[in-house]
C-alpha cells in the first residue's frame, strides 16, 4: 500500500510538472499575448510597460519566470491574477472549488442510479421491445450537447414556463452554498445536476447493459444458477456484482475529469462559480495565474481520481489486488 | 544434407528464466520463473522426439526457445552443426525456413481475416520463393498435401472446423520445406476422431517428406503413438529419456511411472495399478530443493531433497535423473 | 434398488432456432439413471452431450431453444416444473460441476462464501452453521487446512483444487444427482486421477447417482457403470460398461476406439481415423446420421432412421441396421477397428 501511495504522488508530481510546463510555454507563444499590455492598463507609454514588466519579472529569462510562478503558486500563494490585479489566484480555486464539487456530486448520484436501473432493466428485458427502446433513449441522452441542453433548460424553466407552477420554485441563475441555505442550495442546482447527468446516463446505461449482458455468458453465472440460487440473487450478487468492476473504474475518471474541471460548461450556462466557470473566464482574458492555477487543481483532482480508481478496482475485484 | 548420425538438432544446458519485476520507480528483479533449467536434448534426423509433461513444466517454453521465439537465458543451441543460440533476428531468418512451429489453437492461430490461400502462401512471400504464379502452384500442392482441396484457396478460417484448421496450420508450417517441425499441442484442441487424422497426416508427411518433428504434448497416448523417443519434463527438467515403448514398458522415474499409470484405459476389464499423485506441481518460482520431484514422490528418502540427482544413463539410450531408478534391468 | 429409477430421460429432444436454420442439438435421447450408479455419456463436441446435462438442470435458457420430452424424477417431470420450483431441485437434489474450473467459480467471492451460498439457500443454515458445513465439505474433498483456505479466492487455487472446491460445493447439500461435464478435461493427467478418484469415492459415501459426460472413454471405463455413446445429438449405443468395451455394436463406437492410441495394447502403425467431419446439426443426413462417415454403410441407412434398440442381447441397445451377427464378421474383418 505504502509502494502504491509512493507511487502515485511521484506520479502526480511528474504529471502536474509536465502540464504546467506545457501550459505557460503555449501561454508565451500565444500569438497576442502580452500580460505587460494587459496590466498596463488603456495607451500605456513605453516606459511603463518596461516598468510593468520589471516589476512582474516579464524581463527575465522564461524558465527563470516559470519558477517564480510557481513560488507564488505553492510557497507563498499570493499570486495574483493579471487581468484583475489584487484578486488572488488560490483563495479564488478554493472558494469555487465547493461549487464545483456540490453539482458533480449531485449530478453524480442521479447519474449512478438512473444508469443502473435502465443498463439493468435493459438487460433483463433483452428480447422484448424495451430494450432497444432504453438503449435509444440512452443514445438520446449522449447525442444532446450538454451546453445546448443547458440553454434549453434555461429557457423552460427560466423564460416560457417560469410564471406556470412547474417551474415558478426554479430561482435566478447563480448559487447559494449549502452552509448558508440547504434549500436554496438544492433549488439552484437541481437543473444544471439534470443536465449533466444526461450524457452520462446515457453512456454508463449502454456499458453496463453490454457489461450485464457479457457477464450474463460467464461460467460463473452459469454455476450460480445451477446452484439453485433466484434469478433476482443470481442477477445482484453475481452478474450486476462482476459487471460492477468497469462501471466503477469508468466513473472514477468521469468523476475526476468532471471534479477537475470538465464540468465547464454547465457551470457558464447556469452561471455557477466553480472553478470551471473561473476557467473559462480566465481562458477568456488569457489570464496567466488563474489558467496555470486552474490547470493544476485540475491534474491534481484526476490523478487523485485515478489513484481513487485503482484502489476501488482493488477492492472491487481480488485478483488485482496485491499479494 | 549432413552427416546422418550427427543430431539435426543439439540443445545443451538450455535454461530460460523468466524474471518477475517489482519496485517503486525503478523495477527489479525480485524473482524468476525457472520455466527451462538445464536441458539437453538432441534431435536425431528422421525422428520424432516426443515431449511430455503437465502444465507450466516449461515444455513449450522449451520449443519456443529452440525455434528462438524466446532468447535464452543460458545455454546452446546448434541446428545442423551451427550455433543458432545467439543470432539475432536477421540472422535467424534464413534458419526460419529450416525449422518451422505447428501451434496448438487452430482457432488462434490463423488470422481469420486472410484467405487460406494468403495463410500458406505468406511465408513464401516473406522469404522470397519463387514467382507469384509458383506461389498459387505450391500452395496448391500443399492444400493437397494435407488432405484439403485446391478448391478451399478463397476461402477464411472461420469456414473449416478444427481438424481442418489445423491441417491448414500444418500446410502454412510445411510452405518452406522445412526439416524440423516444432508441433506444440497439435492435437489437444481437437476432438478424438479428428485427433487421430492430423495424426496419422503427421506421419504420412514425415514418412514423405522425411522430417524430424518435436511432439510436444501432454497426451502420454498421443505421445507414444507419434513418437520415437520420449522425453518427460517436470519443473523444467527433463527427468527421464528413452525410446517410445522403453519408456512405457519399463519407466525409471516415478514420474514417468505416475504419469503413466494416471491415464486412464479405454478398458472397464484391465485392472492397473492406480498410482494418484497427491498435492499440486510446486512453484516454478522456488523450485523444491534437491530432486525437484521429491516432494511428491513415494519413494523419496534424505537424499532427494538435498541432492539433485543427474541424468544419467541406465540402458542403452535412456536415460533417467532419479537417486531410486525403477525398473532396472539386473 | 426400488422398482422405478430416479432420473428417467424420456425421448428429450432440444433444438434452436436460428438465423440459419434449426439446430437440432439433442434429438430424441432416453436414458435412466439409477441411485448409488454412474451413468457415462460419450460423445465429441457437438454431440448433444452436455446440451442434455444442461437441460436436466432446465438451465437453458436461450429464448429460441424448443423442448419437447421428460425429464423424471422422483415422480415429477422437471420440464413442467415452474422455474421457481424448479430452484428447490437445483443444487439441492440435482447438482452439477462443470468443466473450466477457471472460470466456473466467481472471482471476487471468497471460495467459503461461495458454498455457504448454496448452503444457506437450500438448507436454511446460519451463517456459523454454513461455514462449518463448508469447513467439513472442503476437508472432505481434500483440501489441505480448509480453516485457513476458506477465505481465499479462486485465483489462489490451482486449477485441481477448484475443481475440488466446485465439487464440494456440488455436494454441499446431499443431492440425488450429481451432473458432471466433463469435470476432469480442462485438469492434467495426474490431478484428473485425484479427482476421478475423489468423485468415486464421494459417490459411494453419498450414495449419490453421477451423470459423467466426456469425450475420454478411457475416463469412463474407469468410472462409469453404465454408458451411453452420443453422436449428432442422439443415443447411438448404450450399454453397461463392459459390454460396451468387450462388444461395442456401433461403427461409431467403433471408430472412437480405434482413434485412440492405447497405452495397455502395442503400439499401432496407424490409427483408425474416422474419415470425413460431424455432419451439421442444421441439416442431418436423412437415415442414420452416421452414414456419411461409416464404412458399412448401405441403401437402408439412409432410408431409414435406426431406432435404439437391443439387437444384440438384452440390455445392450444400439442404433445401427445391421445385425448383431454382421456387426460381428464386419468388425473382425477391419482388424484396425479391433
């Protein structure tokens, strides 16, 4: 176990060193890109510009830069950002990070158990006109683009229906922490938990179908049955149990992915504050620090993620676990 | 060709290890799989040299290691008088034409989207024989060969059941002319009755063709039927080696002798002497100290676990590796 | 033994529809099995041999299979049984092991667990009970320290010791039958003799009834009582056992036996093959589906489908037109076939 860990934190250290070093060369050779310009303000003279880049060691050599940014990153976390001087990059990450966290898991609990329900009822009703029938709806589900169904959403429950019953509890786009009012906290992110789910609903009812249905051949099935064991018994604890392995490798990473970031454009359809949303902003105005903040945050949550996987695969399956 | 008492093939101290890595960043070497540990066996021209000998005995780790599909880990092997244990792959591509592997999977082994005529013809492309027209002609012929008709040409492997699989398999195998035919499990994956043709096409071939074969197989029946000599492997040693019927009348090991009382008799009338082994194959990983056979050995006293009994010869052309030989003749 | 015996097959016939026809997988197969007796069934892949074993367990259950036939047992015919009646007879009074004990026992359950399961399902044992019933049960199939084998999994077993799990678990509750598919083909020589030789032992101290289906007649003349031949899904030849090595009566058995290389008789120049492949199970010869292969072959074989029946003494039934006493002169004629 202690290898493993080991292992694994050498590997994020490898991993977040790589993307960052590929994030800030891009960012040098993103062709109008000039934080000097940025920071100077409108028309600003030759001179204060040299002065600017002084002052933000713009001047020095790019490897000499890269090491300061991430002495302001890690050591004394007072870097801040250059589009919106005095706004401090890592208080920024850990305050929208919450945001972020509560729609992917919300997202991810309706995702999980409406996607086991459908692979599952589609696999036991193989044969009967409902199985082509949910696993068209699951293609459905993964064909609609999430930003437009999103905008769809806001438009039902924010414009055309807001004044029927239906929809008159949905409030203003934005967020209420949870701390502060749980209720609110749920009304806000009810719709965009919805939309995010959709796709993955979609895919994970497709994979454990044919998982369900691959299983479903195994000898061991076979044995479970000849055991005199109810098909329910034989379907949860054997068949769903097996099948179970992929579907809890493939969310941890969907997870990661998500938590890291990827839920990007669901938080800027509904406007919510997560670090997807600062993301976009920050590669809106090329933001240095915030982009090379977000990008970390975001490797370091899937490395976690895969670390997390690893471990549950382990947990779930004996014969990858260590002897 | 060479002299014909010299052996076609001569593998001697033959070892291959496979290490087992584990580590933090850097991987080390933590253990090794004693897959092949010191053999020696010569392949007489002609013959056929039956190899024996249950699961992970390294019997086909061994064939793999003459035909060099894995580099060894210690040893030599001459194929007609030349060292072929140290080539690499270039200079290995001629020989490949010489020797020549039959696999056990009929089903595996042939790439099911490739026409059988592509199958068989593609070493010939490969090694650059003959004119496209020839190539069509010899494929032809080796169609027949085999028992199949020139009429299967177009056709893909999904279309022919096992038996007919493997013959397409021995047809590919045979494509060089080659003298040494390396056959791992040729007839385990197939059905009794199919079994006995490939067999008997097996022999029809040598008989025409005057190959030397390695029979590699677990099927002591098998085994006995095709083979000439036999020689029995156990935790990557070869533990005893005579003639065909030598080994069955009289076997010196008592794995030979377990081995061959454990297959059971198409005949409820016979009454044998039943000889069950007990317990499993030990770890090839810690090989048992001594006489790697000893733990399970009813004849085993003090010295099989410390001493490791040599091969030594104890009648004319067989040879044993046992501290308690049986069957001797007085 | 008490008149009626305790599994009766009566004329099971199995076959499935596909795309490209029927396949016609067990047709018309009858046979009895009787308490305390080892019942071997012999056939190649194809033969409708562990199709037949699969459906005494109704365990079928591809929606384009069609049954037709009985299946006695005890008095009841399990093909009319409901599925969930039928679970009472599964693992309870019928059981069954199969051949891949690699892959017949799932991998992320512990190997106690597994027979507990059964247990606890049948038996309405505590889960202490279970466990040391599956303590005994491991012990008795010769597994060293069960006490400290029973939480591993089956990946940490070799492939004889779970075969021996799956056997255990196979008795766990004292079944009638036990159904075996071809227990012993995927094991090495030396470890099929430990569990041939565990199975007969068991056999005798359960009293249990076995169903042996192989490919391997030398398995069944070591363990079988009674044996019949299967080829393209029927019953060709069925016989005690040794009447069915002294004087087997069909070419086809014929042919199997002179296919093998024995290791009790000198060695043979050549052995003799069967010529030719098993026909299609989508469109069987008309007549005997052996004609095709057979070198006795004439006009009445394929006019005419040869019904199962003693022709050459009571109780040794076989499916071939000719007589028992041409039988005899064509087989001492083809002396490879001896």
């Amino acid at each position: 176990m202690l290898t493993f860990v080991i292992r694994r934190m050498i590997a994020t250290v490898f991993v977040v060193f790589t993307i960052t070093v590929l994030v800030f060369l891009i960012f040098f050779h993103t062709p109008g890109v000039d934080p000097a310009r940025k920071l100077a303000g409108r028309n600003p003279s030759p001179d204060t510009i040299k002065a600017i880049k002084h002052q933000y060691g713009l001047d020095r050599p790019l490897p000499v830069q890269y090491l300061i940014l991430m002495k302001k990153l890690f050591i004394s976390r007072d870097l801040t950002s250059y589009s919106n001087q005095g706004q401090k990059v890592v208080p920024e990450i850990v305050a929208a990070t919450p945001v972020t966290l509560s729609l992917v898991l919300g997202a991810a609990v309706i995702w999980v158990v409406v996607s086991i329900l459908m692979g599952v009822a589609a696999a036991v009703l193989r044969g009967t006109i409902f199985d082509p029938m949910l696993m068209v709806l699951a293609l459905i589900g993964i064909s609609m683009p999430v930003f437009w169904l999103g905008e769809m959403a806001n438009l039902i429950t924010q414009d055309r229906y807001h004044d029927t019953f239906l929809f008159s509890w949905v409030p203003p786009l934005g967020y209420t922490p949870l701390t502060q009012d749980p209720v609110m906290w749920f009304k806000h992110l009810v719709i965009p938990w919805l939309v995010l789910s959709v796709l993955y609903i979609g895919l994970y009812a497709r994979v454990l179908r044919a998982d369900l249905l691959e299983t479903e051949n195994e000898d061991y099935v076979r044995t479970a049955r000849a055991k005199g064991l109810s098909e329910r018994r034989v379907l949860l604890r054997h068949t769903l149990r097996t099948s179970m392995i992929s579907f809890v490798s493939l969310f941890g990473l969907d997870f990661g992915v998500l938590v890291g970031g990827g839920a990007l454009l669901v938080e800027v359809v509904f406007a919510l504050p997560g670090v997807g949303l600062l993301t976009y902003q920050s590669l809106i105005s090329l933001d240095l620090p915030v982009i090379m903040a977000t990008v970390i945050y975001g490797a370091i949550f899937i490395v976690i993620a895969n670390a997390v996987v690893d471990v549950g695969y382990a947990w779930l399956d004996p014969r990858v676990r260590p002897a | 060709m060479s002299d014909p008492a010299a052996p076609l093939m001569r593998a001697r101290g033959v070892r291959k290890y496979f290490p087992i890595k584990r580590g933090v960043v850097f991987q080390r070497e933590v253990a090794r799989v004693h897959a092949v540990d010191d053999v020696d066996l010569d392949l007489m021209p002609g013959e056929t040299v039956g190899l024996v000998g249950e699961s992970g005995c390294g019997k086909s780790t061994f064939g793999r290691c003459l035909i060099r599909l894995h580099d060894l880990t210690d040893g030599t092997i001459e194929f007609d008088g030349q060292d072929i244990s140290t080539l690499d792959r270039k200079q290995m591509r001629p020989l490949r034409r010489e020797i020549q592997m039959v696999f056990q999977d009929p089903y595996a082994s042939l790439n099911p989207r490739k026409r059988v005529g592509t199958i068989i013809g593609d070493p010939l492309r490969i090694h650059g024989v003959g004119a496209r027209g020839d190539v069509n002609k010899r494929v032809q012929e080796l169609l027949e060969l085999v028992g199949l008709s020139p009429e299967h040409y177009n056709r893909y492997p999904h279309e022919f059941s096992g038996g007919q699989r493997q013959r397409i398999g021995v047809a590919r195998a045979l494509a060089l002319s080659p003298r040494l035919i390396i056959a791992d499990e040729p007839v385990s994956a197939l059905d009794v009755s199919i079994q006995a043709q490939v067999v008997n096409l097996l022999s029809d071939l040598q008989d025409d063709l005057g190959l030397t074969y390695l029979f590699i197989a677990h099927d002591l029946s098998v085994v006995r039927h095709v083979s000439d000599r036999i020689a029995v492997m156990y935790l990557g040693k070869i533990v005893e080696l005579a003639p065909a019927e030598e080994l069955y009348d009289r076997p010196i090991h008592p794995y030979s002798e377990a081995l061959l009382s454990a297959v059971p008799v198409p005949d409820p009338d016979v009454e044998r002497e039943r000889i069950v082994l007990q317990g499993d194959v030990p770890s090839p990983i810690t090989p048992p100290s001594g006489c790697r056979f000893h733990p399970r050995c009813r004849y085993a006293t003090d010295i099989c676990t410390t001493t490791e009994p040599p091969l030594v010869k104890h009648a004319e052309q067989h040879l044993a590796a046992c501290h308690h030989p049986l069957n001797l003749r007085s | 033994m008490s008149g009626a015996p305790l599994l009766e097959v009566r004329d099971l016939s199995v076959s499935f529809r596909t795309q490209d026809g029927t396949v016609h997988a067990v047709d018309g197969v009858s046979f009895t099995v009787n308490r305390g007796e080892v019942l071997g069934i012999v056939g190649e892949s194809g033969s409708g041999k562990s199709v037949t074993a699969m459906t005494l367990m109704r365990l079928i259950l591809d929606q384009n299979a069609v049954f037709s036939g009985e299946v006695l047992f005890q008095g009841r015919d399990l093909m009319q049984l409901s599925q969930g009646d039928m679970l009472q007879v599964r693992g309870k009074q019928i059981s069954m092991i199969f051949q891949d004990p690699m892959t017949s026992l799932n991998p992320v359950y512990r190997v106690g667990w597994q027979i507990d399961e059964q247990l606890r399902a049948h038996e309405g044992l505590s889960a202490k009970q279970a466990r040391r019933r599956t303590l005994e049960l491991l012990g008795a199939v010769g597994i060293p320290n069960p006490e400290a084998r029973i939480d591993d999994y089956p990946h940490q077993f070799s492939g004889g010791m779970r075969q021996r799990v799956m056997i255990a678990m196979g008795l766990s509750c004292n079944p009638d039958v036990l159904i075996a598919d071809e227990p012993t083909t995927a094991l090495d020589v030396t470890i099929q003799a430990q569990i041939l030789e565990l199975i007969g032992n068991l056999q005798r101290e359960f009293d249990s009834a076995v169903v042996l289906i192989t490919h391997d007649l030398g398995v069944v003349a070591e363990v079988a009582d009674r044996v019949a031949v299967m080829y393209a899904g029927r019953i060709v030849e069925y016989a005690e056992v040794g009447e069915l090595f002294r004087g087997p009566q069909h070419p086809y058995t014929w042919g199997l036996l002179g296919s093998i290389s024995r290791l009790d008789r000198p060695r043979q120049r050549r052995l003799a093959a069967i010529s030719g492949q098993p026909p299609s199970l989508i469109s069987l010869p008309a007549g005997c589906s052996f004609r095709p292969r057979c070198p006795f072959a004439f006009d009445r074989c394929r006019a005419e489908r040869p019904a199962l029946e003693a022709r050459s003494g009571p109780g040794h039934l076989d499916a071939c037109l000719l007589s028992a006493d041409q039988k005899q002169a064509r087989r001492a004629a083809t002396p490879e076939a001896s």
